[in-house]
C-alpha cells in the first residue's frame, strides 16, 4: 500500500515533492520520484513495504526507460500474471506492482481488464500518460487540471495544496492522454432468480467468500483480522485463521461494550492472538481533529464509524502491517437496519446494488484513510469481484429472511457451522453501536456545540446541509484543520443521502 502523486503535462518537481510529503504516512518506508526525460511530467511515490519489502521500490522501469510506474493496492493474480510476463519480460523485483507495467507493455491500455485485485496507479509512457483505479474504488484516487497540466494524488490534503478544482478518479476507469477517460467495470447489473436453489447459493456463498478470504492472505509482512465479533469481521478471522497458525486479532471499544465481549468469545474459540484496547470520552476528544483530518469527511456516520476505526488501526498497526476487514458484507447481504423498511425485494435488490456502487467515497474512503493514517494496507474480502457478481445474483428475500426478518440470512446459514450460534446470529449492530462510540460520543459532545450553538452554525454554512449539532461540531473541526478545506469540501460524500 502507498500514496501515489503527480504531474503531467509539465515539470513542477517542487509540487509533487509537497503532495508526497503529505502522503508519507500512506509510505513511510521509502520514496521515490520520476522526472520524464522529454519534460512531459513528474510522478511521485510513497512506500509501504508489504510484497518484496527489499527490492519494490518504485518508480519502477519497464523495458524502456522512459516506461515507467506508480502504483498503489495490491494485484490479487499476480501469482497467475507472472510466469507469462516472465517468459517476454524481465522482472527487477518480485513486486505484483511490476506486473501491472509489464502487463501495460504487451497490451496497452486494455490491460486493466485483466487485474484483479484493489489499486490506483499511473504509468508515464514516453509523452504519453496512462492512469486507472479498481474497479469498486477501494483505493483511492483524485484529479484535478490547472495550466494544461494533469494533476493527480492519492488523498485530497495532498493534491488540495496546488490544484482548485479537485475531483475523484472514478471507480472502474481509466484515463489515457490519447483517448480520456473510459469506463472498464460497473457492478453488474443482474436480475436474480426468485425461485433460486437455496442449498446451492448457500455453498457458493461459503466457497466464494472463503477463496475471497485467501487470495487475500498474500503478503510478504504479517497480517491480521479487525474483529469487532459481528457476523463480517468473525467469517472473514475464521477463515484466515484455518490457513494462518498465529493470526492476530484486534478490536476496540468502551469497557462492557457488546463489541469487546463478543470479540473476546471469537477469539477464543478460534484460537487468535488477540489484542484489545478500550477508548475514553477523554482521548476521542483529543484525537478527534486527528481522526477528520485522516478522513477528510464531516458527515455524521463516517465519523463515528472513523473513530473506533482509528483506534483500531493503532493497535493493529503495532504488530502488523495488513489487515483483512469485514467491509461490504452489509450492502451485498442486506445487513443495514434501513433495509427492512424497503416495501418490496425488486426495490431491495436495486437498493443494495446502488448501495455497493457508492461504497468507493464512503465506507471505504474511511477504511483506507483510518488504515493509512497508521501505515496499515487495509484489505476488503467482501469486495472480491466474483463475490459481487454472486451478490447480485442471489434473490433478496434469501438476504432478508425469517420472522422478524433477519438480514443476512444466506451469510450466516453459509458459516453457521465455523462460529458459535451465538455470534452467527447476533443481531446487527453499526461498528459505532457496537464498540459504545455511539453512548461515549453522547458525553463527549455535550461540551462540544450546543443546540443553540448549532442553529447559528447552521445559518453560516448553509451549503454543508449539517444535520444535527453533532455534525455542525464536526464541520467546525473539519474547517479548522485544513488549510485548504475548499477543494476537499467539494468531495465530500454524504452516506445519510441514500435514497430508498
């Protein structure tokens, strides 16, 4: 995992060097710079050691010196990529990230169709500039143009600082000097079956998350689990833990919090090496301008999702350098509370695709940016693209099933028999709920905006559409701590819009 910047279309050493130094906790192992020979532009580099931690550094060079590569995430088929690239092109390092130059070499542009894995990555190539991000946008990726210049970073405090008008890369596309920007994947758009085999979805569910759990295992560093003891987290620490002897395992909350005890029985009965630490209404207080720097939202639930999420990433980011979450299990499967007020399960089934296709600026902006504050490269199972495909694919009223409905119904009956009753039933609870961030905030913010307060925030800053003094409290921070909040206010997703 890294930070990736640059500038293309002209040479500004001096402003990659600033977007770069931005980025070092997305790479504080080592850096690196390329300044095109032909003075078509400059590409800047951050690492996170985690595949070949010796000889990965980048830039790295392709066949031509003047072919060059940036690259951020991980490239799942890079095992299956290699010994074809290797028979026309030599190899300099063992870094799944070479794969994707080489890959580029022998087919160009079209070759982003073949990758399969989470990345954003950019490739100077003589004059020209090739640029793509992942297919569901679990990394991340922004752009902006000024003086004829193409400018792009990883984060929005980093490309905030010489470019206006900022945008996010979008997910699925790519963009090419020569042809501009194309779409290459959209979550697919399929009509499930109503009268579906349930036994069978219920296998390829299990086979299909546990191949997805695996082919995420590869690393060249230690990894681990965040483990909140929810349905998500405890599948995806269950299957690691059958390929993995010594897994380390991780969770916050307040002390008694739901979370805390129900990650203490998973690990337990799994057999991890836990690690737990318990927040205060005190530290959230002081690392709360920290927490919405990292995020670069004000809305309401990302920061209460961040903040345990900060915390965890900490603790974790002591012992390992990967970590496997349970994100995007909630939209594939129908886990949110709001799903069970939808009337109908073709309303359903729209909802949850939609709600998959906007995770890229929400949920999983603040996965990547709570992991990276911590130099941590924060790794999404649930996303794997043939899971998807077999999410949509499954009928929703196998999702939402049982009376009182129960979401993810066809998740839990998969793994009913690797996690005790007791977790694999639990009722759903948002990862602020569970940990007790929900009742620490409750004492923390009555010192921060009152409701009287909020109302005169409100009328300065109508275009925000704050909700709530909660929220009014965050914008205020959010204003306060970039320097630049202009371009990044501009990207700011609001998870509290989705429509039903």
């Amino acid at each position: 995992m890294c930070g990736i910047a640059g500038i293309w279309g002209q040479i500004d050493q001096s402003s990659v060097k600033k977007m770069m130094d931005t980025l070092v906790h997305r790479g504080p192992d080592a850096e690196g710079m390329f300044v095109s020979p032909i003075k078509a532009g400059v590409l800047g580099h951050r690492r996170l050691s985690i595949m070949d931690p010796q000889g990965g550094n980048q830039p790295i060079y392709g066949d031509r010196k003047a072919r060059v590569i940036v690259g951020n995430g991980e490239i799942y088929n890079f095992p299956q990529l290699l010994p074809q690239l290797a028979e026309r092109f030599k190899f300099r390092t063992k870094s799944d990230t070479e794969a994707i130059l080489h890959l580029y070499e022998d087919q160009g542009i079209e070759s982003v169709e073949q990758l399969d894995g989470m990345y954003a990555f950019a490739i100077a190539d003589g004059d020209k500039f090739f640029a793509a991000r992942d297919p569901i946008g679990i990394k991340p990726l922004y752009y902006g143009k000024k003086d004829g210049a193409f400018i792009f970073a990883s984060e929005l405090k980093a490309i905030a600082y010489v470019c206006e008008n900022v945008q996010e890369f979008p997910a699925g596309t790519f963009f090419s000097s020569e042809t501009g920007f194309s779409t290459f994947y959209q979550v697919p758009d399929i009509q499930p079956e109503v009268d579906a085999d349930a036994d069978a979805l219920i296998r390829e569910v299990r086979e299909t998350v546990e191949a997805s759990v695996v082919k995420r295992l590869m690393s060249d560093v230690p990894l681990g689990c965040f483990l909140s003891g929810g349905l998500d987290s405890s599948i995806t620490t269950a299957v690691a833990r059958q390929h993995i002897e010594k897994l380390h395992t991780f969770s916050v909350g307040i002390e008694g919090s739901k979370d805390i005890k129900a990650a203490r029985l998973v690990s337990q009965y799994l057999d991890t090496i836990h690690h737990e630490y318990l927040i205060t209404p005190k530290e959230v207080q002081e690392k709360l301008p920290e927490i919405i720097y990292s995020l670069e939202s004000f809305d309401q639930d990302l920061v209460r999702s961040a903040i345990p999420c900060y915390f965890t990433s900490r603790l974790a980011a002591e012992y390992v350098k990967v970590i496997l979450t349970g994100e995007g299990a909630d939209e594939l499967f129908a886990g949110y509370t709001y799903y069970k007020g939808i009337p109908d399960n073709d309303t359903l089934h729209r909802e949850l695709r939609r709600s998959v296709t906007s995770l890229h600026n929400i949920n999983l902006q603040r996965v990547d940016r709570l992991t990276m504050a911590h130099s941590l490269e924060g790794r999404v199972p649930f996303l794997d693209l043939k899971m998807i495909e077999l999410g949509q694919r499954i009928p929703a009223h196998l999702k939402l099933a049982g009376d009182p409905l129960v979401e993810k119904w066809i998740l839990r009956k998969a793994f009913e028999d690797l996690l005790p009753s007791e977790i694999v039933w639990r009722t759903k609870e948002q990862f602020d709920e569970g940990s007790g961030t929900v009742d620490l905030l409750t004492q923390m913010l009555a010192k921060g905006m009152s409701e009287e307060e909020a109302q005169t925030y409100r009328q300065k800053h109508p275009e925000a559409r704050l909700r709530s003094a909660e929220e009014c409290y965050y914008h205020q921070i959010f204003m306060d701590v970039f320097e630049q909040p202009e371009s990044i206010l501009a990207n700011v997703a609001r998870w509290s819009e989705r429509p039903v």
